[in-house]
C-alpha cells in the first residue's frame, strides 16, 4: 500500500467474513471432538469437549480406597489438568489459522 493511500474497505470486509466463517468452522470442529485425559495409568480417565465442556469421570474400582482418599483426588485432579492441557493445545491447532494468529480471549 503506498504511503497515504486508505484501506480497501470491501477488501477488509471480505476478509474479516472469511475470518468468521473460518472461526464458526474451527469451533464447529471442536464442539464434536472428544479428548481424554488419565492419570494413574489409566485408573482416571475425564473426558473433555475441545470448547472445554466436561463430559465424563470414569474411575477404577481399584483406585477407589476408604483409607487413602487424597491419593484418588489427586488422581481426579491429574486427570482434569492432561484433559484441560489437551483441550487447549486443540484449541489453538484448530483456531490458530482461522484467526491469523489473533489471540481470542475463551479460546
């Protein structure tokens, strides 16, 4: 563009539609995927959506102990950070490119 000369207005809304539609694609695709995070070797499993909506908690019989509760929480709470961590780095994958790098808060 040279010096002085003003943005092609129709140019820059035809972009900004295409960043839209990219963005509702991106978060169209995450909405249906599914992640899982675990922890214990598989004795916790959570089941996150890639928006971040939480689905499921799946515990084995042999993580549960009357005696040793914090041991299963912590477990729990292992879990839900590899599903969270998970959840973003897809997050990122998928609105990364529909955004042109842009940071969106939520996402």
């Amino acid at each position: 563009m040279r010096p002085g000369a003003q943005p092609n207005m129709q140019q820059l809304m035809k972009q900004a539609q295409k960043m839209q539609q990219q963005v509702a694609q991106a978060q169209a695709e995450l909405a249906e995927a599914e992640l899982t995070g675990t922890a214990g070797g598989g004795l916790v499993t959570v089941t996150v959506t890639g928006l971040g909506e939480f689905k499921a908690v799946k515990i084995d019989p042999k993580a549960v102990d009357a005696d040793d509760v914090e041991t299963l929480e912590d477990l729990v709470l292992a879990a839900i950070h590899n599903a969270a961590e998970a959840q973003r780095e897809l997050a990122e994958k998928k609105m990364g490119p529909a955004t042109g790098g842009l940071s969106l808060p939520g996402f």
